[in-house]
C-alpha cells in the first residue's frame, strides 16, 4: 500500500536556539538519507512538526530552500504540543510533515526591489524568503525589512539582525514598541506602521510581504497603501487553525478556501475578496 | 451499471445473508444497538433492521468515529512508526439508502487525492434497499436523488410482489452467484434528466449572495454547538489529528470533528474566527449548498434528513436555506 | 401555547420591553423544538403536554441570546427548578427573566428566586429520586453493571450535544477542552467516553435539575440520567438533605476563585 499521507518524516533536532522568552529555533536534520533527498520546498510552505504522544502543531518553513541539508523552524509556546516541543534537545527525534500550501512567486520577482514587514513572531515565514532572496544574491534589486517587536528581549533572530544589517543590499530597521526599549538601544522605537512612513520604502518596481499580527498587519497596509503599493503587490500569509495541512480536516476554511491548500500566502488583494473568517 | 435482474423470495434473501457470513464475508448492516439504529457487523440476518434510517449514516463503515493513522514506539533516540493496516476487503455492507450511496459518491469526490480512505470507499461491495417511503425530515427528492433507485451500488434491493427485485452489476454479480437460468437483464429504470435539479442547485449558490444577510442570525438561533448533525451526516468529513500514549508508545488517530463546535477555528491565542453559533451555522449551509459545488462540483447534502433528527432543536438545514434564500 | 400565555407574551413585548421569548412547538415531524418570539408576529399557539415540555435554559449560556437581557421562557416544572439552581449559582445575572408556566388552560408567572421556592417547595418531592432503569441497574451485580455502562456508552460519539443542551453545563471552557494536560481524551474511544462521563457526572453531582435533556438530546440513546439520579440519591443518603448549609456536596465555589471558567 501507498505511504500514508499522515506518516511524518523522522527529523532529528541538531541545534536548539533560545530565540526570546517563549521562543525556539529548531534545525531538523533528516534521519533517512533517503527522505532527505526526496524531500524540497519553497519560501512560503510550511509542515506539521509532531512530537510523539503530544501531537501535531503547524509552522512554517522558517529556513531558506537554499540551504540545504537542514530545515528550520521557529516557534512560540502557545499549547500542548509547543509546550512540549520547548521541552525538546538537541538529538530528540520529531516528526515532520510537509511540505504544504503555496509558495511566494518568487520566480515573478526576479529585478525587483522588496520590502520586507514583520512583528513579532512573524518574521520567521519572511526570514525563509529574506535568506532565499539574498542567497541567490544579484537576482533581485534592494531588501529593505521593517521589523518590530514589543521590546529587545522579544526580538528573534538576534545575529542575523545584525547580519543584516552590515549587507549592503538591505535596508534594515528594527523596531520596539515604545517603553520595550533600554539605554543602549540603537535602533528605533515605534509602532511598526510608523517606521514604514517614516523610511517610506519607494514603491515602484517594488514587491512588499507582510507578516505579523493582525492589528499591524491591519495599519501597516494602510501605510503601504498610502506609499503607492497596490494591493496585487502586497503579499501575506494566513494562519489559520489547521489540523491535517493538506485540504482535508476543514479546519482552516475560510469560505470555501482552504488556508492549507489555496494558501497560506495570499496577495492583499485575494485576501480582501475572502469572507472575513481568519 | 446494474445490468442484470433476478427476483428472491423473503426465505431467499435471508439464506443468501446468511450464506455470505457462513462463507466468511464481513457482512455490515443495520442494527440496534441500546436502541439505536446504526452501522455494524452481523452474524445472521435476523440482526438487520431493515425498515428504519439509521441515525448514524454508513460513512462510519469507512470513517469511524475515531481511526488509527499509526502506532510508535520510542526508544533512546530512535522511533519506529507501523502503519496501521485496516482494509475493508472481503466487506459487504447491506441496508444502505440511496441517500448513503449518494454520501459515498461525495466522499469519492472529496477524498479523491487520499489513497487510504479510496481504497476503502472503493473496495467494499454495496448492497442498497431502495426507500418505499420517507422517514422523518427526509427530504432527498427536494434534491433530485431518487429514493426508488440507486445506480451507485453493486446491488439494489427492491420489494416486490411476494419477495424482492433484485438488481446488481458485475461485482454484485460476485456475492449473489446465481443461476444463470434466474437471471433477467435488468428492465433499467433510465434516470430522467432533471431540470428543475439543476435549476434548484443555482438557486440554492444564491446563498453565497447572502453571506452577509442579517437572516443567520434568526436562523442560527436555535444552535446550540454541538457534533450532533456533523457525526451523523453522511458527507461531513472533518477530523482532528490527536495522539495517545506515554514517552515510549503510542498512536496517531483522527477522529471526528464538527464546524459547529466553538473550538473548531479557535487559535491558540485565544482568537476564533467565527466567534459565534452565526457564523458557525452559516459555514454549516454553505458549506453544504454551495462550497462544495465549486470545490467538488456538487451540493454535499443529499437530503437524508438524519441531522434533523439528531440535532438537539431539531433545525432543518434544508428549509434555513430557503429561508435565507426567501 | 394557550391563549392565556400568548396573551400575557404579546403583554410583556409590548408594555415590559421584554424582547424575545423562548417558546416551545411541534415540528412537523412531532419534534419538540424551541420556538423564538421576536415580535407579537411570532406568536403561535401549540398544544405540548406539560411532561412533554422541554427546558430550554441552556439558551441562556449563549452570549447572542445573553444580549437580549429581557427574556421570557415557556417551561414547565425542571424549568423553574433550574431557575432556582442557576440563580443560587449566581447565573443569570444581568439578566431579566420572566418564566411561564402553562397550567390547563391559564399560566403561573415566576420572576424571582423566591417566587420559584414558593413554587417549588408547593410541590416538594422525595430528596430520593426514582427511576425505572436507575431501579434495574441498581439490582445488578458489579460486573453486569460495568457491562451495561460499556454496552450503553460504547455507542457515544462525544458530539457533546449533551453538554451543549444541558443548562448546568454553563463553563466556559469546559475541563474536556483542557489540553495541559489532556485530562480528558479526546477520541471516542472508550477510555475518553467513559472519563468524560465520569467527569461530567461529578461536576453535576448535587446540581443536575433532572430535567433529562441531555437524554433527550443524545443521539447515542445513552441513559445519562441513571448516572447523575444514582449519584442525587447516594448523595442524599449521604448527607442528609434537610441541611440546608450543604448545598453543593461534590462541588465547591467562591467568588474570589483564580480562574474565571465559572464566572
Ligand atoms: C500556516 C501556519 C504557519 C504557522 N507558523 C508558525 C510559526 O512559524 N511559528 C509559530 O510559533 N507559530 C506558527 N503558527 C501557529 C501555530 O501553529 C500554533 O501556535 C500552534 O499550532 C499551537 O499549537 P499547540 O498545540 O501548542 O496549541 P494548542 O492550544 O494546544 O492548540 C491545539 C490545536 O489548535 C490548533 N491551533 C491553535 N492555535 C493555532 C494557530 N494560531 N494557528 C494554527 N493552529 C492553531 C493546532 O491545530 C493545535 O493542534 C502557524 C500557523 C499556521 C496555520
Ligand atoms: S445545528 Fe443542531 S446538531 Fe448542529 S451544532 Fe447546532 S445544535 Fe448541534
Ligand atoms: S446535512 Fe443533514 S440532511 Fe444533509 S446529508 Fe447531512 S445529515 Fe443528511
Ligand atoms: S458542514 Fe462542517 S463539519 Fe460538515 S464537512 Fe462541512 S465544515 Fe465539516
Ligand atoms: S450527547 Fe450522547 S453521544 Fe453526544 S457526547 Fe453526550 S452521551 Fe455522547
Ligand atoms: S488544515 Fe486541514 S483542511 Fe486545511
């Protein structure tokens, strides 16, 4: 009989990464050589990462499809099975299903210019398509990413931050909310909206991605509106509850769409034309 | 296609039962179980209960309320994952409705990309009773599915003058083994193209034109929020994805799981996208009459009336949608 | 229902701001069914026998049907027991409800808490409750018992229609839905079927009005009733029942309580 579709991958845990309070990035390593080499993504899916006995818990695929011989993840305790995960080391073994839903269509935005817009936790979904961009280096024009976290302490991906922030082909500024800075923070403080207008990233040949909760996601996109960004230019991702990833437990159905299937990457515009169920 | 005929008498179609589960066939029909007429297997014909709806449809022969995906086992840093093997080979599953036939057709349609659930809604042998009158809140005829005939069976049982006509294909042809002499080409009741169907199927996509009517609210009034009409519909496929076990072993299921219960959309977070029994009881209808005709190209309700019954105020999903349409 | 009601129904719209009343009817079917009143238009009258009424307060733990906040409801005697036991439970606050009782062919009006007591105690009962199929199980030994119980419960699918129509199930969040730990499991399997029921049972213990819509809702035909009238009695024989300082024997609850599942 044909592999179950619910049997996950073995994935190793190789390193851990305390990321921020609540916050852990996992690198999975394949324990079959050969499920490693069937396996390939692109920015923008994502899986059912499971631990055995807990269950299964979905994120995206915070790793770029560039490298290679691992996949990464970053999440936060929210439930029974993340808090499970945050329990896990390194040489754990964990399942993995994947990968699903739809992808950025990069492949359009070859020569263009792109602004990346993330609070919080979402920046892991971007991060994927900020190391793809800049791994495939000359493909694509500038980088700029506007990031914002309630305070320092909250930040993920601190040394990639600071990566960033030395290449010459991004735009960085980090943001935190007022009163979540100290005395030696350099970057700026703000609502993420705000430092939009305030660098006001040009919008002509220009592709924007936004990621972050909902009420940022909300007053950023009328900034971005402002600065000329069409709808059709805008893209984000949808979260969903979701159960099997894979169109079939109608967890995530938003109408007649499937967040699983038909997403999660949706333009500003698709998403406007959906019945307001996420 | 049931092209062939042959007529048994009532003594007839009890040693033809009895004779299957003598030569070793899982024979699944209904029963009463605690006073419930449901799905189950049997050991002799005298079990069937054949002149009642079930209050669970036959999805549960192929979607049981709980199903085992795979069973682990850990050990130090190793796993070992089996897969768990349930076939319906060898199945016979007698005293379906063309409602439920017609549930089985839309399952095909919905679980088309998943090779465990096909296999199964492909591989056991149907035996249908063609309905002679509706029981309560049925209302099949309303959407075009004849409660006379079914052409998606392997075999269609119908009452006739002192015992029953009796029509199969190929693969019924297998379990009833006749005599050659016995057989008829089957007088094939040619279903009649139905206008007015489709007719009332656009009708019914209007309701995608009331997403927003203030109606649901009136009609969603009566909901209380619970699984009852999503576990005993025959076309309600959604699951949640559990595991049981301890640190060394265990298994990964997926049992049923309902659009009308609140924690159905509920994030983590504590955000729920339809925050209420409104919203819920409108993905309900229109998941049913109008969603699936564009994602799987037919109304996913086929009128069998069984949530009616279920359900704790009794809403009927067909009239609320008239009502909205209205 | 009567003439009387409908009279006093379209009264309290139009003159008491009393803006939906939860009523009952017969389907078409024969169904038992709520009937809502939105306006003096929906007003129908209906023949239900009085032991045929249903109890509809589990309306009331829906926040859509909270915001009306001036509500009346038809109900028949475990309508008002459940008045009383919400009220003492410190339900049912913000709320104004008016109560309607068909008698032959006039109506009895309760408002407050002390009215039900009046009404109540008018037609106390025997703390002992008996029940036919509680009568049987009782005679059982231990093994056939445990066999009914798995004979009976095998066949729940937890659609929790159960909880949903039972107007003491009024958590929140109930302690099936707490995944750390998963105290209750979640698939039908008789493992969770069986600890969900027992939690339930507990939870109701000394509280269960015995209105037995939950058996009237259980498309598993399951006898819930026997389990929350066994647990009554052995709680009645227990303590005994005249002390009024015990009022929850299983259940305790404080107003200042951590968590906020029960508000
Ligand atoms: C496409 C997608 C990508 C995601 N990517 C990330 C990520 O990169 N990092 C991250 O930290 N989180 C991400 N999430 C959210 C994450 O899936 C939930 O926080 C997580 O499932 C909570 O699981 P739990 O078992 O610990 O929580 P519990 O509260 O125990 O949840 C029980 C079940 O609810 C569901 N659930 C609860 N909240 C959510 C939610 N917000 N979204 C989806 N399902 C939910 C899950 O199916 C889970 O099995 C993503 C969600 C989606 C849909
Ligand atoms: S419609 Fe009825 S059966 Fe369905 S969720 Fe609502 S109360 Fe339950
Ligand atoms: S929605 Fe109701 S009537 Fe329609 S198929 Fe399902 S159970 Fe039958
Ligand atoms: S009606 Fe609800 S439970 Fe049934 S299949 Fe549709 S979404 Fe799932
Ligand atoms: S109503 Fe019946 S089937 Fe549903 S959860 Fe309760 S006991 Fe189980
Ligand atoms: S997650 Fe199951 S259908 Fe989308």
């Amino acid at each position: 009989m044909e592999k179950s579709w619910y049997i996950p991958y073995k994935m190793k845990i190789t390193k851990v990464i305390n990321e921020a309070v609540n916050v852990k990035t996992f690198r999975l390593e394949f324990v079959n050589p050969e499920d490693k080499a069937a396996f390939s993504f692109k920015a923008g899916q994502f899986g059912e990462y499971s631990i055995f006995s807990e269950g299964e818990s979905t994120f995206c695929i915070a790793s770029s499809p560039t490298r290679k011989d691992y996949i990464e993840c970053t999440f936060r305790t929210a439930g029974r099975v993340t808090n499970a995960l945050a329990r896990c080391e390194e040489g754990d073994i964990l399942g993995f299903r994947g990968p699903y839903g739809n992808v950025f269509p990069m492949n359009n935005w070859a020569g263009k210019n792109i602004v990346f817009v993330a609070g919080g936790i979402g920046l892991p979904p971007l991060r994927c398509v900020i190391w793809n961009v800049l791994d495939l280096g000359d493909t694509f024009g500038h980088i700029t990413i506007v990031y914002g976290a309630k305070s320092i302490e909250e930040l993920v991906y601190k040394d990639e931050l600071k990566e960033w922030s030395k290449n010459p082909k991004v735009t960085l500024a980090v943001t935190v909310d007022p009163g979540g800075e100290n005395p030696e923070w350099k970057g700026h403080i703000g609502f993420v909206p705000d430092v939009i207008r305030k660098i006001a990233p040009k919008s002509e040949n220009t592709i924007a991605l936004i990621c972050g909760p909902p009420i940022m996601i909300k007053l950023s996109l009328t900034v971005l509106n402002e600065l000329g960004f069409s709808d059709n230019n805008i893209y984000s991702t949808l979260e969903n509850r979701m159960k099997c990833g894979i169109g079939q437990c109608g967890h995530c159905m938003v109408g007649k769409k499937y967040v699983c299937k038909d997403g999660p990457v949706f333009t500003n515009e698709e998403i406007k034309a959906l019945p307001l169920e996420y | 296609m049931l092209n062939k005929q042959i007529h048994y008498s009532n003594q007839q179609l009890q040693s033809w039962v009895d004779g299957l589960i003598y030569k070793g066939k899982t024979v699944i029909g209904p029963v009463k179980k605690n006073g419930v007429t449901c799905f189950s297997e049997i050991k002799n014909f005298n079990e069937l209960i054949l002149n009642e709806r079930t209050v669970y449809s036959a999805k549960e022969v192929v979607l049981p309320k709980y199903d085992i995906l795979f069973k682990f086992a850990k050990e130090k840093d190793k796993v070992f994952i089996s897969k768990n093997e349930n076939s319906l080979n060898n199945v016979i599953v007698i005293g379906l409705r063309p409602c439920d036939n017609e549930g089985f057709d839309y399952l095909r349609l919905f679980f088309k990309s998943d090779p465990d659930i096909l296999q199964k809604l492909n591989t056991f042998i149907s035996v249908t009773i063609a309905c002679e009158k509706k029981f309560d809140g049925c209302f099949c005829e309303e959407l075009g599915i004849d409660k006379n005939y079914s052409n998606k069976t392997d075999v269609l049982i119908k009452t006739s003058e002192n015992g029953y006509d009796i029509y199969f294909n190929d693969r019924g042809n297998e379990i009833l083994s006749p005599q050659a002499s016995d057989v008829k080409p089957a007088e094939i009741k040619k279903p009649v193209p139905n206008v007015s169907i489709d007719n009332k199927v656009a009708y019914l996509k209007k309701l995608s034109e009331q997403y927003n009517s203030e109606k649901w609210k009136i009609v969603s009034m009566g909901c209380l929020g619970c699984g009852s009409c999503a576990f005993v519909c025959p076309t309600c496929t959604c699951f949640d994805v559990q595991d049981e076990g301890n640190t060394q072993n265990g298994q990964r299921l997926i049992c049923w799981d309902a659009c009308g219960m609140g924690l159905f959309t509920k994030h983590a977070s504590g955000h729920n996208p339809r925050p209420s029994q409104v919203e819920r009881r409108r993905h309900r209808i229109m998941h049913k009459f109008v969603y699936t005709q564009d994602t799987e190209g037919k109304i996913s309700c086929v009128g069998c009336g069984r949530c009616i019954a279920a359900c704790p105020a009794h809403l009927n999903i067909y009239n609320q949608a008239l009502q909205i349409l209205q | 229902m009567n003439q009387k009601i409908n009279q006093h129904i379209a009264y309290l719209m139009k003159e008491k701001g009393v803006n939906l009343i939860i009523s009952q009817a017969k389907d078409s079917n024969g169904f038992v069914i709520p009937h809502f009143i939105l306006s003096e238009n929906d007003i129908i009258s209906s023949v239900i026998a009085i032991n045929e009424m249903r109890n509809f307060f589990a309306y009331l733990n829906k926040q859509e049907i909270k915001s009306f906040k001036s509500i009346g409801i038809v109900c028949n005697y475990f309508g008002v027991k459940t008045f009383f036991q919400l009220k003492f439970e410190n339900q049912l606050k913000d709320l104004e409800l008016f109560l309607l009782i068909p008698t032959d062919d006039d109506f009895i009006e309760i408002t407050s808490e002390k009215q039900a007591e009046d009404y109540l105690s008018g037609l106390k009962q025997s703390t002992i409750l008996v029940d036919e199929e509680l009568e049987n199980v009782k005679k059982m030994s231990m093994e056939e018992r445990w066999n009914y119980w798995m004979k009976t419960l095998e066949l729940c699918t937890k659609c929790y229609a159960c909880r949903a129509a039972c107007p003491m199930c009024y958590c929140s969040s109930c302690t099936t839905e707490c995944n750390i730990p998963q105290w209750i499991p979640v698939p039908a399997s008789l493992h969770g079927i069986f600890e969900w029921h027992v939690m339930r049972a507990m939870h109701l213990a000394g509280r269960c009005t015995e209105c037995d819509e939950c058996v009237k809702v259980c498309p598993a035909n399951i006898p819930l009733n026997i389990l929350n009238k066994g647990l009554h009695n052995k709680i009645s024989e227990a303590f005994s029942s005249d002390d009024s300082s015990i009022k929850y024997a299983l259940n305790f609850f404080q107003p200042d309580e951590k968590v906020d599942f029960i508000k």
